[in-house]
C-alpha cells in the first residue's frame, strides 16, 4: 500500500514539474524597478493650507440651556459667551505631482490645489519650497504650478495614444502622505467616460490609488508619463480596483495653454446629446444602437449654423467613429476653436454629412428660443396612450419657465406612455420624430402610430430634454 502511494506521488510530479518550469520559464513581469529608479526622482509631494471659518461656538448656540443652571456656568466657562463671530483655522490636504521642466513648473490636480492659500512642494532630496499656482482648469482638473529652482530632475513625457489594454503601468505618489510609494497594475480600458467629466477620456487601470496620489505621475514599462492620476470609484473610500487617469496627451495640452494664456480654450458644438437605447434604435430603424441621439440644438451655436436638428444621430465627429453618446464630448474639446471638421449624422434614416465650424466653448450654455402662444387651454384625452395633454398657456409657460413648442401632459394613467416613462408636468416636444405644435397636431399624430414598434418622443423637463421610447401594444391599438 506504502508503494502504491509512493508510484502515485511520483507520477503526480511527472504531470505537474514540466508545467511549472514551462510557466516560469515563459513568465514575462514587468521590471518596475528600473521604471521607478528612472522616474522617482521628479515626483514631488504637495501639501497645501487653507484658512477655514467656522461660526464660533458659545453657551447661547446650545438649545434648551435654562439660565442660572450649574450647566450653564459649566458651559460659559469653556465656551464662553459665544454669539456672533467667526474663529479660523488652517485646514490642510496632501498630494502629488511631477517636475515637467527643470526650472521648475510641474503638474497636479486641479482639485489638490483648489482654494489653498500656501502649496508647499517637497521634491525627493526633501528640500520643500513654496509654489506658485500659473494656471488650473476645473474641467479637465489639471492644474500647473512653478516652483524658484533649476537643474531639477524632470519627468519623460510618453505618449498616451499608443497605450494598449492589458498593458502593465506604475504609479507613484504620497498615499496619505507617505512620500514615494510605488504601486503597479495594469491598464483596464481606454478612453473612459465619467457622468461629472465630459471632457476627459480617462485611462482606467487597476492601479491602487489612495487619497493623496491625486495629481501623480502614471508611468509605462519605458518610464514615461503617460497619464495625470486623478480619481478612483469607491464605495468605502478606499482603493477597489477601479482608478482613472487623465492621459497625458491632454493634460500638457492644458498646460501649455495655461502656460501660454492663463486659461484653456476647448472646442464647443452646443447640442445637448443622449444614449441610443436598444428601443430608441428600433424607433429610428436602426440595426444597433451607436452614437449620440441630438436632443436640442442651442440657438447661435456651431451645430445650429451647420445644420444640426433635433433627433439627428451622430454616428461620426472628424472621421471618429461614436459608439456612445459620451464619447462626443472629449472629441469636440480637442478641436481647435475655429477649425471645420466633417460630422456624419442619421437623420429620417438617411446619412448625411455636415461641415461644421467648431467655437469655442462658453463658460455657461444658454438656451434661447421663440415660441408661439396657443389659446386652448383645455386638456385633450388621447385614449391610445392614455394620457390627457394640453397646449402651453402663457400661465403655464410662465409657471414652468418653457421655452418653444410642444404639449403639456396633465394626466398620465397605466398606459403605453407611462410604461415609456412619460410623467405628469412633461412637454412633449416630438412624436415620432415629428415636431408637436399643438393638441390637434398631436392627436393627428398620435392617431397614426404604429402598433408592436417603438417610437421615439422627445421630452423637454427642467433638467433638460431626453428622448424616451414608446411602444403601443397590438391589443391596445
């Protein structure tokens, strides 16, 4: 029996030894190593102060407290009178950044260095020396800073087009403020689109980041910058594998705008934009859902003065294909102000290519439009989508703050259009990809609908227009 568990053990070996020396003899990892000995040196730490107030604090800002008390001495001898005033104190954050030029400019985050009052910078042989802020720009959280010195050790600048997904990165940083610290991962998507960032297409990466590594240096195999790290995704507030950076090619583009002019100019479209749903695809023909459904054009803007319309679909911005509605934006920031570029869109199910002359982006998009005044004020049954609508009065305009033309729903009941997602207050603004000006019109409309098909209805709402998908069942026809 001894022997049999011996033959055993021994065939066992056979099997599995040439497997591992085959994994190890084939194993590639990357040599971070030599990354950080060439990069280390021109990362620096950022610590800024900020001068908070805070309402002072006194016996009279404690409810309840009756007069004369025990506790109401206690309290006045430790709080004092309180009443009106303000006590100040230094609130302080940490940071990172990196040496971009040997006499002294270096980058970070916009957000490590807002609102700071001192930015003290410690470089690697532990000098610390006040910054200077030149520039910084919220959008693209990017911010460039100088510092009085000269022959410092400067970061190589890489090329963050050229990254790959799966491709190995090094970051270094000062994770609560601990000076230098190395972590490594790998590149887990491109050109990634954050709701709060629509002008950043991030590097993702599964890099631990960790509050004080916001504005340090993520590096390639070759020891060069390739990307400004920035945010992570967490619900403890902590690192859990999802961390975004802003590439490289982008944040010196800021810089040397900021360097230049103090401010960045971005390119600007003026559209307001949403995803294609699988059901909006349906709606428009479409064999898939890709690019960016148009749901309003602002007046003056670029994309009016070239042609755009409300319910075109932006399949391709400069010969760039859009998958997603998202991926527009950081396209439009990157064009020149003043360049035309080709923009292909779907519009009544044909393609249709419009020259487009890019502006610069303002710093608030205002939407302006006339729009006509209707008497009938009285709400309107629609029994196939069961809801009740009636045209914009004036007091109704007034009240909701519209602008242009359209319906208003006032009753809504389980129907088809509720099932679209069709609230009570909505101005719905098209049907079928057909402008609405009034009750009849829509009744004439909605009377024609297509059974068993999604239909597309533009919703105008306080919070701006959205496209939704409506689809009548055969029964309810």
């Amino acid at each position: 029996m001894r022997s049999l568990k011996i033959s055993y053990l021994i065939v066992f070996a056979a099997l599995v030894l040439p497997v591992t020396g085959t994994v190890h003899a084939n194993s590639s990892l990357p040599d971070v190593v030599s990354v950080v000995e060439k990069s280390s040196a021109s990362v620096v730490n950022i610590s800024t102060t900020q001068k908070v107030k805070r309402k002072r604090l006194g016996s009279r800002d404690i409810p309840n407290l009756p007069e004369g008390t025990p506790f109401d001495d206690f309290f006045k001898r430790f709080l004092g009178e309180g009443g009106e005033g303000f006590d100040e104190y230094d609130s302080k954050s940490l940071g990172s950044g990196f040496i971009i030029s040997s006499d002294g400019y270096l980058l970070t985050n916009n957000h490590v260095i807002k609102d700071a009052d001192e930015i003290v910078v410690r470089l690697s042989d532990r000098r610390e020396l006040t910054a200077e802020i030149i520039g910084a720009d919220e959008r693209s959280d990017v911010a460039l800073l100088k510092i009085e010195a000269k022959g410092l050790p400067v970061a190589k600048i890489g090329d963050s087009n050229k990254l790959k997904v799966g491709e190995w990165v090094v970051a270094i940083g000062s994770p609560f403020d601990f000076d230098h610290t190395v972590t490594a991962g790998i590149v887990s998507a491109l050109s990634r689109n954050l709701p709060s960032e629509n002008y950043v297409p991030f590097i993702q990466t599964d890099v631990a980041i960790n509050p004080g590594n916001s504005g340090g240096p993520l590096l390639n195999m070759a020891g060069e910058v390739v990307g400004v790290n920035a945010q992570i995704y967490s619900r403890t507030g902590g690192f859990m594998g999802l961390s975004f950076t802003i590439p490289i090619d982008l944040a010196m583009g800021v810089a040397d705008q900021l360097k230049s002019k103090g401010h960045v100019s971005r390119g600007w479209l003026g559209v307001y934009i949403q995803d294609v749903t699988r059901e909006l695809a349906e709606s428009f023909d479409m064999d898939k859902p890709e690019g960016a459904l148009v749901s309003q054009v602002i007046e003056g803007s670029p994309a009016e003065k070239a042609g755009f319309k409300v319910g075109d679909i932006v399949l391709k911005f400069n010969g760039k294909t859009l998958i997603n509605s998202s991926a527009l934006p950081p396209m439009v920031g990157v064009i020149p102000v003043g360049e035309e570029v080709s923009v292909l869109v779907l519009r009544d199910g044909k393609q249709i290519k419009l020259p487009t002359v890019i502006a610069e982006l303002p710093n608030e998009d205002k939407v302006i439009s006339d729009s006509g005044e209707k008497n009938d004020d009285q709400p309107i049954d629609v029994d196939r989508l069961n809801i009740s609508i009636q045209n914009i009065t004036p007091e109704i305009r007034d009240e909701l703050d519209l602008t242009g033309e359209g319906v208003v729903v006032a009753i809504i009941e389980s129907g088809p259009a509720k099932r679209a997602g069709i609230r009570t207050g909505d101005i719905i603004v098209k049907l079928n990809n057909q402008q609405i000006t009034d009750t009849s019109q829509f009744l004439e409309i909605a009377a024609k609908l297509p059974a068993d098909k999604n239909i597309s209805v533009l919703i105008q709402r306080p919070a701006g227009p959205v496209f939704l998908a409506l689809k009548i069942e055969d029964e309810e026809n």
